[in-house]
C-alpha cells in the first residue's frame, strides 16, 4: 500500500517524546514489510537542514517540501516560515497562541505536499490532534486517526475555527464544549481509529480517561481498535547497546550482573548483590504515580532495596525526591534530566523498573525493561495491563494506592530471595517479542479493514 503517515514530530529530527520515536519507527517497520511510505511532519526553526541533509523538492500550498537522503521510507517535511521557523515545536516557555493555525495549516498542506513528491496516497496515517483537521482534506481517501494520549485534545477559542471553515459556524463534531475541538472533531470524521493498547482503547470509551470524549469514541463503535506501540530492537539491544559496560543476551543473561555492579558504582550505591535494585525512568509527574510513590518511600526503605530515578518534571516532586537522597543516599539516587546513556544503564542494570503510573496508554518504558531483563512492578492500566503478566514477566496492582504499590514490591522481593525463580522470571521477560514488526502487522491489518466488509468497498484509484 502507498501510506502517507503524518506527525507534528519525528525524531531524529524534531522530538518532544514518545510521538517522535512511533513516527519514525512504525514507518520503518511498515517499508520493510513492503509498503511504500511517506512521512510528512512540518520543517520547524529547531531541524538541522545541514546536519539531516535535507534538500528541496518542491512546492506546495504557500510553503517548500525538503526531503532526506537515501532513507525507506521517505522523510519529508513542509516548510512555511511563518508558521514554524521558530525555536519550539509546540510553544517556548509557553505553547504558541496560533497552535490551531499552525496545524491546521500543515494538516491542508498533507495532499498537495505528497503530490508535489509525486506521492499519492492509498491511506493517510494522522497522529494526536495536531493533524485530526486533516480529515476535512483527504479527498476521499481513507484516513487513520491515532490517539497516542487522549489527554492532549486540541482545544481552542471558537474563533479559531476560521481557519478550518472560515466564516461559517463548524458543524457540531467540531465544537467540545463552546471551544474547537481538532481532536474530538478527527475521531468524528476519520474512517478508522486507532490508539496504542487494547485496554486503553477501553479505558478511554468507559472509564473517566475519555476525559469527556468517552461519549464520541462510543458512538465509533467497532471503528475504535487498539494497537501496542512498539521498540527498535536494534536500538535497544543488550547483546550491543554501546551504551553498556557489559553486554547480555537471554541465551547468556550473565553481563546483566556486571551491569547492576557498574549501575551502582556509578550512582554511588553500596555494591549489595542482595538488594532489590529498583529502577524508575520517567517524568516526575503526578500521572506517571509519583504521587503515591513518594508516600511509599518511608516504607519502601524499610526493605532491602535501592532506587535509582532519572527524570524531571514537577518542581515539587523534585525537591520531595531530592530531599529523600539527601537523607538516605544509600538507598536513593536521583538524577534530574534526561541523559541517554544512563536511561540505558538504568534500564540494564536495575533488577526491576517501577512504572505506578495513574494511567499509561501505552508506555515504553515497560517494554524495554522486559527486553533487558529488568522485571517491571507496574500499575494495571492502558498498555501495563496488556505488557505485564503479575507473577510470570513481572507484578502489577490494581489499586491506585502505596498500600498497594507496597504489597507489589513485597511480591517482587519474594521472589527475588528465590534465585531461581527470579531467574526463570527474567528468562520469560526477554523472550517477550514487542517489535515494531509486530505492531505493523497488525497496523498493516487495520489499513486492509478499510477495504472490507462495506467500509470502502473498492479502494481510491491511484492520483
């Protein structure tokens, strides 16, 4: 199939997170099963031309297309200074008060952009609401709508609506609320919709994590599916991520040892063996279940356990975590930012990676952990739910509480005392297969759907 997959980001050429990464990714896994692909994302002020090779391709609606060398798929992007020539991608210090102009501006440029490519598509792939409006230009090509947080809505003064209808009042899809809704707007119009884990395709019908949504993504019915998100397998290698002191692999786990050694001699925790060397990587934030963690940590460090936290965030959560290290640097380490090479360490030298978040449509986080071998003690939400089997690849809870944070520690440390079965839970966490290949398989199904049982019953016939 010839897909035109959009995204306000892409890495490695503009990333804010985990979008960026599904962009670049999932495109690659769908060339290689064949597919021809085209990734469009907007040329913003921050993308090193120079650095990316990027050349000039062509015209379309007002702007330049720029293309990347020699990569399947193909990279381009939309160049229109007025609306992304600037130091951030959605704001600096503060989002921009044109974002609705801005993307809905990209979202009109998508077909013309592609065409000027000599591209035309058979499917338009739309991510988050920074391209939901391009629903309203697909011509009558199928469009597939992707959710990747539905706390992020796409919500504007009504006036922006201008730029989607000018003058005339926005039909109903459109309106959430006395406000324009991009989001809201996409679910009611794309032929397909999708978001990245099964449970969180549920959660956000019936449960308050439709954050006021839940009612349009019922009336979709079947329409809704949900896809787990997957990792570059290359990248996250342990047998040869060169950010590591020693390498591993499930056939010989037994570099993730000399990992956890050189884990704690670099955070400056005590070269105990025996200690349950838990791992966070994460935004310090409320969502991610650092609200009930940070209650837990009195308890937590009555057992014999260590935790190592690399992340930012909330400014309070920071100074709760920073002042905890100061009174216990023999069991806590925190380390502000995001540093690459040390999230990789974390990720292979820690015993297990805490995930409590209050709600997680997918994570990542979780599905490296497996592939490391770290064993993830996480919250039965979105995609936890669907990544993590309580007491065969790790230990979830159910509810949102530190008691029950606790009691699933305290399950880990069982089963930790008992060597061969920690062993043998490691064993089963690396044999998780969660390729990309995978997921575009079953993206890959999705799109043929459209195609089916009276959705389209013929497909658009080439431009």
């Amino acid at each position: 199939m010839r897909i035109l997959f959009a995204s306000s980001e892409v890495a490695p050429f503009s990333k804010t997170g985990g979008l960026g990464d599904v962009a670049f990714a999932l495109p690659r896994a769908l060339a290689a099963r064949g597919h021809e692909v085209l990734v469009l994302s907007p040329l913003y002020g921050c993308v090193d031309r120079e650095r990316h090779g990027l050349s000039l391709a062509g015209e379309a609606l007002g702007g330049r297309v720029w293309v990347a060398p020699g990569q399947k798929p193909r990279f381009a992007f939309w160049e229109s200074a007025s609306h992304f020539d600037r130091p951030g991608i959605y704001g600096y210090g503060g989002d921009y008060p044109d974002n609705a102009a801005r993307f809905v501006a990209f979202s009109k440029s998508l077909l013309p952009a592609a065409r000027a490519l000599g591209f035309q598509p058979e499917v338009v792939h739309l991510n988050d609401w920074q391209t939901a409006a391009a629903t309203l230009f697909s011509e009558g090509i199928p469009t597939v709508l992707t959710i990747h947080n539905l706390g992020y809505q796409g919500l504007f003064p009504l006036d922006e609506a201008r730029h989607l209808f000018g003058g005339a009042p926005p039909p109903a899809a459109w309106l959430h609320h006395g406000q324009l809704g991009l989001l809201k707007g996409g679910i009611l119009t794309a032929d397909l919709i999708t978001t990245v884990s099964p449970t969180y395709a549920r959660e956000i019908r019936e449960t308050e994590l439709g954050f006021g949504l839940g009612e349009p993504l019922r009336r979709r019915g079947d329409r809704l599916v949900g896809i787990l998100n997957g990792i570059d397998t290359e990248i996250w290698d342990p047998a040869t991520d060169p950010h590591l002191p020693a390498h591993f692999s499930r056939a010989d786990p037994s570099g993730k040892a000399a990992c956890k050694r050189a884990l704690q001699q670099e955070l400056g925790l005590a070269a105990d063996d025996g200690a349950l060397l838990l791992g966070v990587v994460s935004r310090i934030a409320g969502q991610k279940g650092f609200d009930i963690l940070l209650p837990a940590l009195d308890a937590l460090f009555e057992r014999r356990v260590q935790l190592a936290v690399l992340g930012e965030g909330d400014e309070a959560m920071v100074a709760t975590l920073q002042s905890w290290a100061k009174r216990r640097p023999d069991r806590l380490v925190l380390r502000v930012g995001f540093f690459e090479g040390l999230a990789h360490r974390i990720y292979a030298g820690a015993d297990a990676l805490l995930m409590p978040s209050s709600y997680e449509p997918c994570g990542l986080a979780q599905l490296y952990a497996l592939r490391y071998g770290t064993v993830p003690v996480v919250r039965a939400t979105g995609g936890l739910r669907d990544t993590v089997r309580e007491g065969e690849t790790g230990f979830s809870f159910e509810a949102y509480r530190p008691e029950a944070l606790l009691a699933a520690v305290d399950r880990a440390l069982a089963t930790f005392a008992d060597r061969g079965a920690w062993e043998a839970m490691v064993d089963r966490a690396m044999a998780e297969d969660h390729s990309w290949d995978r997921s575009a398989a079953a993206y890959e199904q999705a799109y043929a759907e459209l195609f089916r049982g009276g959705i389209f019953a013929h497909p658009p016939s080439p431009w």
